[in-house]
C-alpha cells in the first residue's frame, strides 16, 4: 500500500510538473506569436522550423503545407527578405531542408532568397543555430502555435530576439496526438535551458545575403 501510496504521487507530481512548464512556456511567448501578417513586424530572416512531408500512411502531412503556407503569405506580404530552413537531414533518404525548398520555389519564393539549414535535428538546434552559424540576431520563426511558442521560449534563453508567425494548426486526432507529446518536448525544453545544452553540430558560418 505504501508503495502504491508513493506511485500516485509520483504520478500527481508529474502531471503537476509538466502542466506548469507548459504553462510557463506559453507564457514567456505569448507576445511574441502572431496570427495576422498585418500585425506583425518584418524580420530579414524567416526560421522556418522542419518536419516530414509525408506521415506514415503516406498521406500528406497538414503541418508541412500549413508551414509552406505561412511562408509564402509572410514573404508575399513583404515580411521577410529570405528564408532559414532547418531541418533534419539524418541519412540519404530523409531531407527536410530541400523538399520544403523545393515546394517554396514552386510557390514562388526565389531560389536566391532560400538558404537550408541541414543540421536543425531539434527545435533547439535550429533556433541556436540561426544566429551561431547564420549569424541572425533576430528572426521570425515559423511554425504552429504550440512549436513557436517552445521556440520562442528557447530563443529567449539564448539572447535571440525572436518574433514567430502561426501557421494553421492541425485539428482532429492527429493533432491530439501532437500537442499532448507537445507537453514532454517543453518539459525536455526547459531541462535543456537549464543546462545550457548546446547544439549537435555548429562548424563554419553562412552569411545570408
């Protein structure tokens, strides 16, 4: 009984942890995420954060069109100048970078206004990255709400002055799924913030002109 006793309040500290870095994630962002490309300033730099064109079943994945969406509407209406993608490039037949790449220059962003980031394997990684190696003080990060808001959170922590557009969420089961694993990324967000971890890779700079 006792050690069943233990369990729960284990259990109940947890659950009590993970709500409240959710909270204080959210919180430290939220004047910093934007929903109309009115409202918000222009930045020379748009981070736009990576993820899979295709889910398992092979249909196409609703957060990657929602993010090409946002970025074109943002680079159309004059708020940004280029374009960061980072993204994971983990082996030969995965390659985040390049095929957002290639749908944005079919959307009609220039090729010229595109740099890739290959090294962005996590959200820390590439908003570390856009000014350690990309030398960018300060972004417009895109992504969906909850995701900016994490980035937004790790930018802060990194003297990165950062603003971040919201693309369209993903509603339905799906989209359940993702923001409940959303709670373990912030949580693993601010351990990482805690200990001041540092990107997988660095290596030479990219001047983005």
């Amino acid at each position: 009984m006792k050690k069943l006793r233990l369990l729960v309040l284990l259990t109940v500290f947890i659950l009590f942890a993970l709500i409240i870095t959710n909270y204080m994630v959210s919180y430290q962002a939220k004047d910093y995420v934007y929903n109309s490309v009115t409202d918000i300033p222009k930045n020379k730099v748009g981070l736009l954060l990576g993820t899979s064109k295709f889910l398992s079943n092979g249909n196409i994945n609703l957060y990657y069109t929602y993010r090409i969406n946002a970025t074109v509407a943002l680079y159309n209406a004059n708020k940004i100048e280029f374009v960061l993608i980072s993204g994971d490039n983990g082996s030969k037949s995965y390659d985040e970078p390049t095929t957002f790449k290639t749908d944005l220059i079919a959307q009609g962003i220039p090729e010229d206004k595109i740099f890739l980031d290959y090294a962005g394997f996590r959200t820390l990684d590439s908003v570390i990255r856009s000014k350690k190696i990309f030398s960018q003080d300060s972004v417009t990060i895109i992504s969906q709400q909850f995701h900016n808001e994490r980035a937004i959170y790790l930018a802060k922590h990194n003297n990165i002055n950062a603003i971040a557009y919201n693309a369209k969420d993903v509603q339905g089961r799906y989209g359940l799924k993702v923001q409940l694993r959303e709670y373990l990324a912030r949580a693993k967000a601010s351990m990482d913030v805690l200990f001041n971890v540092e990107p997988k890779f660095l290596g030479e700079k990219i001047e983005i002109k």
